[in-house]
C-alpha cells in the first residue's frame, strides 16, 4: 500500500509541474525542474518563490567584425532560508571573424596559423569573464538579475559582489 501511495504522490507531483510550467526537466542532482526553455521571462514568474526551473539563454552578438556567440545554462534549484540557490553555467563560448575581417586580415598578410592564434587568444579572453558556479540570491535580487540577463551575457563582473560561488573548472 505505502508503494501506491508513493508512486500516486511523484505522478501528482510531475503533473503539477507540468500544467505549472510545461516540460520537466532533472537536474545533476536529480531535482525536477521546469523546464523554460530558452526563455528567461518565465525563469523570473518562479524566481519570487524560487520554484525549480531552468532556462537556457544564448547570446549571439556581432562586436569589432567578429560573432561571439555565449550559451548559459541558469536553473533555480530551490529555496532555503528565503533564498533562491542558482546554478548558472557557461555551456560554451564560440567566436568566429565575418568575412569581411577574414579578408582584411589576409590581405594585412597574416597566415591562416596566426589567424587562428589571435581567435584563439581572443576566445581565451572572453572565456575568462563568463561565470559558471552557484549564487544564492534573495528572490528580488534574482528577479533583477534575469531582467539584465535578457540583455546581457552572463559575466563574471556582474556576479561580483552577490553571494557566488564560481566553479573552478569554467569553460
């Protein structure tokens, strides 16, 4: 009997989640989540009661003839003492020149080699201020945090300052 009533207990529990907010997704940890997608508004409809959710945002942006391209994972994973905890995690950074700057570059004389080292040194560089880690963030701040994420990528100089944890092995 205690089976049965267990099992009614997680189906109920996938249902809600399901009518509440579409598709459910699990977490590293196993933690059911609602998944939004690539849509940040719907992660801040569950930031004021930080309901486990998750959203994957990419940024595609066109800066100095180059496309950098930042794709972050950002899950709300639950509550405790009135804070939100937030995993957020930098799933991968690209950068590729346009054309127009390939071929000014070739026509400057530089190799394919150096090209390729002065991309790489540049994504390097971008790299380094992308955040991957875990912030626990008073419901509010979260809210305020995902409204500038719509806009912006998600960096390291915007974490500072918040209760953040960065991970050591970031991309």
């Amino acid at each position: 009997m205690k089976r049965m009533q267990i099992w009614l207990f997680l189906l109920a529990c996938t249902a809600a989640a399901l009518a509440c907010g579409g598709p459910v997704n699990e977490n590293n940890d196993n933690t059911l989540l609602i998944d939004c997608g690539d849509d940040i508004s719907c992660l801040q409809e569950y930031s004021a009661d930080c309901t486990p959710s998750v959203a994957v945002q990419t940024k595609k942006d066109e800066l100095a003839d180059m496309v950098i391209t930042i794709q972050t994972r950002v899950a709300i994973t639950g509550q405790e003492d009135g804070v939100c905890a937030v995993d957020i995690q930098t799933v991968s950074v690209e950068l590729e020149y346009t054309q127009g700057r390939m071929h000014q570059m070739q026509e400057s004389g530089y190799t394919a080699e150096e090209i390729e080292t002065q991309r790489q040194e540049i994504l390097a560089g971008i790299k380094e201020n992308t955040f991957s880690g875990v912030c626990n963030l008073k419901p509010s701040d979260l809210e305020s945090s995902l409204q500038h994420w719509k806009t912006y990528p998600i960096e390291d100089t915007y974490i500072e300052g918040k209760e953040c944890t960065e991970d050591a092995g970031t991309p």
